[in-house]
C-alpha cells in the first residue's frame, strides 16, 4: 500500500503479539500492557511470555514504552508492519449501503458532488476527509467552438467529457470572420477529441514544428488557438471537512498536537503534493508519519485513493489523522468511495 514495501518478517509469537498490542492500543489510545493483552485478546500464552515478547519487541524497535512503569505503545515502525500485513475484511454492509446511497442521485454539479464526498468520509471515519477535484488538464476534451466576439478577439468554448463547459477569451494577430473560426472549431475537434488538456497541448507543440504547419496559414492559426486554450491548467482545488471531529482523537488533547493537525489541514499545499502522489502511482496509498514528505504532515497519517474516468485519474480523495489510525475500517472505506465517485462521475 505504498510505492516501495518490503515486509519486515517476525517469528509467529512476536507478529501476534504486536499485532494485539496495535489492535488494543487503536481500542484505547492508551500504552499497552501484557496482562491487559491476555486477558482481552487470545494468545494462548501467559502474561510472563507475553511480557517478555514485548520486551524482544521493544528492542526491534516495534515497541516503544513511554515510562518506566507504563505499557508499551506501537511506533511508527509498528504500525507500517500492520499495514502491510493487514488482510482487510470486506467493507460492512451498513458502510457501502450509505456510500452507494450517497451517489444514487445523478450527478449535476460536480463542485457539490466533490463537497459531499469529503463531507460522507469525515462522517463515516471520524477524521478529517480531503479530496482534491479533478485537474481540468487531466480531462478529455470532448468539443471546441471557437467565435468571433469583435475584431481580434475569440471566445473558446470547449466542453470536456465529464460535462464542464469552460471558455477562453483569446486576442488574436489577424481578424477572423465567423466562417474561418467554424473551420478551425472541425480542425481542432477532428484532431483533439478524446485527448486531454495535457496530452493536446503537448501535440499541438510537435504539430507546430512540422514544415506543414509553417506554410499553412489556416492550419498554424487554428493550432495557435487550440494551444490558447490547452495552457494554464488551473490548480486543482481542495475540499476539507471534518477537522473538527479530527481533534476529538486523544491525540490532539496536546495543543501542539492541535496546533500541528490544523496547520496541515489550513495549509493545503503539502495536502496537494501527497495527493498528486496518488494520481502518480494510480493506487491506494497508506503514508504513516515520517513516510509523509513534507514535515507538516510528519505526525499523522493519509490513507488516499484516486478517482478515475475510464483510465484517466481525475482526482483524489483522502482520510487524514493520527497514526493510530483504524486501517482496517479507514482503508476499505477510501477504497470503495473512490470507486463510488468515479462510477457516478461516468454517468
């Protein structure tokens, strides 16, 4: 569930023992110890083996305790090590009845849509929610209508096939009547359908190095105003929800622990960079941590998936709070609304 995960392999005893210990401090926020562990979870060993598991434990670098008379609390270490053996149960039925629910309704603004999706997985997960919209550059054009508004200006129009309409003004060197605009709009429709903002800017660029495209008037205007309108790809935007439920973690009860998860939440660039990871890798990704790239997310962990139209990723959605977090329910959760979105983004 990351980029690079080499399973780390413990004797049978230690893995079930540390994965109690993490199942029973995700329970109760609090350090762990080897009598609570025998008598709430079923090892089939004693206290004194347990203890002394969790000492090897320790040693490894999977334990940690905080004082000398307290239990034992999973590190960061600990937690990867869960993840990455963690055999996920199906998502409950309750979970995907609400999610499916949710998208019943056809899609009309995808602003609200996107709003409503952080909105479900704060209040499913009880965590903050994000989700990034869709990068306009990252969506297949479906048509473009190019029209004169007066001389040397142009209003683009193109319309992308997850139904946005977006429009340019463009000033353009000559003056083109109506006629010439409608046969640069076939020019550009026959050649840049089905391709996205990204992948037409980048064939208009090779078009326009082509000997062709230097003796032919008509031909080099229309690419001219089709790179017009494939520049400048607005920044995506974020959608947050949910900080407040955030910070009734016990973790948060420390100020600076407050003051941490909402300085990473308020600035939503470091946010944007992890996000923009997902659509990389094209998969879940689990970050714990100092795994997180930017150190104003080094004390919590994302659990974030991509959204998708047919093979494009669109976007991404994400959970984020401490790193005891509950993989078992946040992971499934993510997962299956993602694919939610991207089926009610289809239709």
């Amino acid at each position: 569930m990351r980029a690079s995960s080499k399973h780390d392999e413990l004797p049978r005893r230690q893995h079930s023992t540390l994965l109690a210990a993490i199942h029973e401090f995700i329970a109760t926020a609090q350090p762990v110890g080897s009598h609570q562990l025998v008598a709430r979870r079923s090892l089939g060993i004693r206290a004194a083996m347990v203890r002394n598991l969790m000492a090897e434990l320790d040693e490894s670098g999977y334990l940690l305790q905080p004082h000398t008379s307290a239990g034992r609390v999973p590190t960061e270490r600990a937690f990867r090590y869960f993840v990455d053996h963690l055999i996920l149960p199906p998502i409950r039925f309750a979970d995907r009845t609400q999610i499916e629910l949710h998208y019943s309704a056809p899609a009309s603004d995808f602003t609200e849509v996107i709003r409503d999706t952080s909105r479900l997985l704060a209040l499913m997960t009880g965590q903050a929610a994000v989700v990034m919209a869709r990068r306009l550059e990252s969506v297949q054009l479906k048509q473009v209508q190019l029209l004169r508004l007066r001389e040397h200006e142009v209003l683009a129009i193109f319309v992308v096939a997850t139904g946005g309409v977006h429009n340019r003004l463009l000033h353009t060197d000559a003056d083109y009547g109506q006629p010439d605009l409608d046969r640069m709009s076939g020019y550009l429709n026959e050649s840049l359908g089905g391709r996205t903002l990204e992948q037409a800017r980048e064939w208009i660029a090779q078009q326009l190095k082509q000997e062709r495209a230097l003796y032919d008037e008509f031909m080099r205007a229309a690419l001219v105003m089709g790179g017009a309108i494939a520049r400048n790809p607005s920044q995506a935007e974020i959608y947050v929800e949910g900080s407040s439920k955030a910070l009734d973690q016990p973790e948060f009860a420390d100020p600076a622990r407050m003051r941490e998860l909402l300085r990473a939440l308020d600035d939503k660039t470091a946010l944007l960079d992890l996000l923009e990871r997902t659509l990389i890798q094209s998969g879940l990704i689990v970050s714990i941590g100092s795994e997180n790239f930017d150190a104003r997310l080094s004390g919590l962990s994302v659990v974030a998936s991509p959204y998708i139209s047919g093979a494009h990723p669109l976007g991404s959605l994400a959970v984020v709070g401490p790193v005891r977090m509950d993989y078992e329910r946040v992971i499934p959760l993510v997962s299956y609304t993602a694919r939610a979105l991207s089926r009610a983004l289809e239709h």
